[in-house]
C-alpha cells in the first residue's frame, strides 16, 4: 500500500517504484515481488522477462534508478474511471535504455493506493 497525499501521486509512486527497482537491480527478485500487494508475474516469470523470454540467455541486470543519472522515462496516467493510475516504467542497465518497461497500477483503496505489478515487458 502506497499512501500520497493529493496533488502528489506522481512523486510518491515513482519514489515507490525506484525503492523497488533498487531491490530489483540487487537480483532479490522475491523481496522485489514483496513490495507489491499484488503481482501478476511469479518470480519464474520476472525471471524469464529479464532474460527476454528466451532460457538461454543471462539474466538482465537492471540499474538502480537512484544511481543512475540519465533521463528516465515514465508515462503516468489517472483511470479514466478516477479509481487510481497506471505506470510504464523504461528500465536501463549502464544508464543505457534496455528496451524493457515495468507497468504497474496504483488502485485507490480507503487513504492509498494498493500497489499491482502487472508486467514486465519489452517493447
């Protein structure tokens, strides 16, 4: 859960979003599926994202955004039915652009927001 006061959602959830990509680039891919509520992608899974979908190749290492100083490119939108925001997250590895996106959703619920990786994808 991910609590942001009004008027700030978008820092909240990027800062959110880098805590856990910061896990994500120390390759503790439990604890970084730990920092979500809900996830639709297993371990096995984040995983397979990061080798590209393909076995037999290393598994990606990703920058910790906090580190790294380059631009980053996110895209933040409200649901049109104001019941939260979606995320796509550029993820990079030497401050380089690796062609993978993170999206997450952020669900309104009571005072926050509840937090749903929903993939890790290339585009």
């Amino acid at each position: 859960m991910v609590y942001a006061e009004k008027g700030k959602e978008q820092e909240s959830f990027i800062a959110f979003i880098e805590h856990a990509l910061g896990i994500l680039s120390a390759e503790n891919y439990s604890s970084f599926l730990a920092q979500f509520d809900s996830s639709r992608l297993s371990e096995q899974d984040l995983i397979l994202a990061l080798r590209y979908l393909d076995e037999t190749r290393p598994v990606l290492k990703v920058d910790n955004p906090v580190l790294v100083t380059r631009y980053q490119e996110e895209c933040l939108a409200p649901f049109s039915d104001g019941g939260g925001f979606y995320l796509d997250y550029d993820l990079t590895t030497n401050g380089v652009g690796n062609d993978l996106t993170i999206q997450v959703e952020f669900l309104k619920e009571g005072d926050g927001y509840r937090v749903i990786l929903e993939d890790l994808h290339t585009l």
